[in-house]
C-alpha cells in the first residue's frame, strides 16, 4: 500500500471513530465525561463546518440548527472553557446606596448581590439607571474590577436611554491561578470543570437574574458586552444564555471572537493564551497545544451559539494581538450560520483606529448597533466594513440551502 492511501485510509478511520466518540459524548453529555481526547481527534485545516452534525450528516432545516446548536455547545463546553453549574436561583440584591445625579439626569446605585449554596458567593453591582419610568434597554458589563466606565461614556449611555449595569466578575471567580478558595470554586468545590471565563460567563447570568426582575428594566433589549477578557467572557454569555438579545464583546482576540486556526504572526495564538492563562479554560485545553487543527470546533462555533440573537463585535486596528484577520474570518464563518437562520442583519462588526481598550467610540458603535436592532434607528456607520478585505478565507463550506 503506498504511504499516502494508507495516510488517508488511518484518516477516514481516527475521523469515524472521533466522530462515533463525539456523538457518543454530545448525547450523554454528563460534565463529567471528558470527550475524546486529541490523539482521537482528525486533523481539520480549515475552519470546522458548523452545519456539519457530529454524525457527519448536514444540517438542512432551522429545527436541525437547534439540534446541531446543542451539539456545538457540548462541544464548546467540553473542550474549551469547561461546565458551567446550573443557574443558582437564589440571587438575592442588597441595595447599599441610591444617589440621584442631576447632571447626568440619572440615578447611580450600589448593590451587592449574593448567591449560590449558603449565599457563599457575592459580587458588587453599580447600576445607572436614566431618569424616567422605563422600562429601558440595559448593558451589562462585568469589568468593575477593572473600575467603572468613563463618565464620558456614561453619559452617553444615559442619553440614549439604556441602563449601565457594571459588575465585578473577579468576585464569581478570582482572575488568577490559585483562584479555589474564593468565589465559585469554593462555594460548588470541584463539582464542574469550568475556568474562569465560563465562571464569569455563568456571573452575567446572575446579573440577569436579578435584572428580570426589575420593572425598570426591559427584559427584551438585554445587552452582555465586556473587554478583553471580559469580552471573552461576555460572548460565552451570551452565547449560552438566550434571555440576551445583544452579545458585544470587544477586543476580545483568542478564546473570544478571534480566531485559532487563523492567527498570524504578532497576534494570541491558542499555545500562547493557555500557556499564560491557563486557569481561564477548561483543564484539558492544553492538549490542542500544537494541535490547533485538531480542534473539532473554532471560534466562529462559539460565535454561532449566539445565532439567531444579535452579535456585534467592536475592535481597533492597532489592538494587533487581538487578532483583526482571525476576527474577520470568524465573522464571515459566523455570517453564515444567520443568513442561513434568517438573521443576516443581527450580525456585525467595527473597527475604529487606536488600540486595546473599549473607549467612547465602540460603545457608540454598541449604542449604534442597539438603536437599529431595538428601535429601528438609521445608523450612521455601517455594520459589515472588513478590517482587512484583501484576506484570503480558510473555509470552504457554505450554508446549506435552508428547507422548511
Ligand atoms: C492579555 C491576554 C489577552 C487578553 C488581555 C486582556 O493580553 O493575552 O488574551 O485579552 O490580556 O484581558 O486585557
């Protein structure tokens, strides 16, 4: 046998058994059954078909998306950022102090919110709600830690009539290695494998909770966005929670809206974002170490939970780490999953000059973006302006033709 068919044939063979394997796990899909693991795992250069289920068969209809939908997260889950718990269903709000800003003609609130078993976890919440009844659209962001957003851009937030809900996601989970005897960990023990980046996740979800629960709040215009980390965060939130219409993160490179199969030089490659911050995944992560392309899933997979709900990603052009080709590509890849949904116009992307940070502009751009999804507004920036529109594509699917 020449080596190149037996090359193929011990191919095709590790990629039915992968694929047996998968099918396998994503049906039973207890947290504590690790899948596959990568020397199981085919070689897939390009970036992963999401329509393709783990059977090999193709999505063909909407009702198939919802059941590949499932299948992607466990996949998500599984091998990237680790199991959530389940919603805590206890969040309790304790109000500390209400101040009324006549200037910005809005109220700022301090919260502590407490949670979990025995109450054992608690995080810092800052609202600031414009004046007036509402209900009003709000932002959810978790990067207090990181101290509040300027007040410049608070105040445009209020002009436009959306609330700012600000927490700290270090309090659910601790932004450091030896992070098991505070927040989650130490309240749940080692019941679930997720990192920190789907501890914080799960932490806007607690948010959420007690943000339904407001009358000021209108529980139909829910916007998860976040920074860097944080925006990694707030896209596995949104795509994992369906209560959010809008998901934008911003600046969030490798683990978020980047991508890991295309990363050129200078920017986060997955061997780099592990190697220094491997308490942010699951603990297995590290196996794709040298392996990307092992990986049965990418980014654009994780942008895809969020489909048919709006996804918006803000960028700058100077943040090179961050990945601009790779965020391009996961767009494009993206794109297809709501065109094929119908929701072609709920994805976007922006990128201003300047570098790593979310700054006035992008949330302008988020302000923007909301304003047309929510209240039909013209914007006056379009949503769909490529970073680097010369880049080759590394995909060869297409979106199937949708059949009812
Ligand atoms: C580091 C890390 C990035 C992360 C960033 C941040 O640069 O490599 O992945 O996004 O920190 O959170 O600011």
């Amino acid at each position: 046998m020449s080596t190149a068919l037996f090359l193929n044939l011990r191919h095709q063979l590790l990629a039915a058994i992968a694929l047996a394997l998968i099918t396998t796990m994503t049906h039973a899909a207890p947290a504590s059954v690790p899948p596959p693991g990568v020397d199981k795992l085919p070689p897939i250069p390009e970036l992963p078909d999401p329509f393709k289920f783990n059977d090999g068969s193709r999505v063909r209809t909407k009702a198939d998306w919802e059941k590949r939908r499932a299948e992607i997260k466990d996949l998500v889950l599984g091998y990237e950022y680790g199991h959530p718990a389940p919603p805590a269903g206890n969040v309790v709000a304790k109000e500390l102090s209400s101040k009324d800003d006549e200037t910005l003609h809005a109220t700022v609130k301090q919260l502590v919110l407490t949670m979990g078993p025995d109450h054992k976890i608690s995080t810092k919440l800052e609202l600031t709600i414009p004046a007036g009844k509402g209900p009003f659209p709000v932002i959810v962001k978790g990067d207090l830690c990181w101290g509040k957003v300027k007040p410049e851009i608070i105040a445009e937030v209020i002009k436009r009539g959306y609330v700012l809900a600000e927490f700290d996601r270090t309090d659910i989970a601790a932004d450091k290695a030896d992070n098991r005897t505070t927040g989650v960990y130490a309240a749940y023990g080692d019941q679930y494998d997720w990192g920190c980046l789907c501890a914080w996740a799960w932490g806007f979800g607690r948010v959420v909770d007690y943000l339904v629960t407001q009358d000021i709040i209108d529980q139909s215009k829910i916007i998860d966005t976040g920074h860097s980390r944080g925006g990694k965060a707030a896209l596995l939130a949104g795509g994992l929670d369906e209560r959010v219409a809008l998901t934008v993160p911003n600046g969030s490179g490798a683990g978020g809206a980047g991508c890991f199969r295309v990363a050129p030089p200078k920017t986060e490659t997955l061997e780099i974002v592990i190697t220094h911050f491997p308490f942010w995944f699951q603990p297995n992560f590290n196996q794709f170490i040298g392996h990307v392309d092992q990986l049965p899933i990418d980014q654009h997979d994780v942008r895809a939970l969020v489909a048919p709900r709006a996804l918006f990603t803000t960028d700058a052009h100077g943040d090179v780490w961050a990945n601009a080709p790779g965020t391009q590509e996961t767009y494009l890849a993206t794109k297809e999953v709501f065109d094929f949904l119908g929701a072609g116009d709920k994805i976007g992307l922006s990128y201003r000059q300047g570098g790593h940070e979310q700054d006035a502009e992008d949330f302008a751009a988020l302000l923007d973006f909301a304003d047309q999804l929510f209240f039909k507004k013209t914007p006056a920036r379009k949503f769909d302006v490529l970073p680097v529109p010369d880049a080759p594509k590394h995909f060869s699917w297409t979106a199937p033709k949708a059949e009812k």
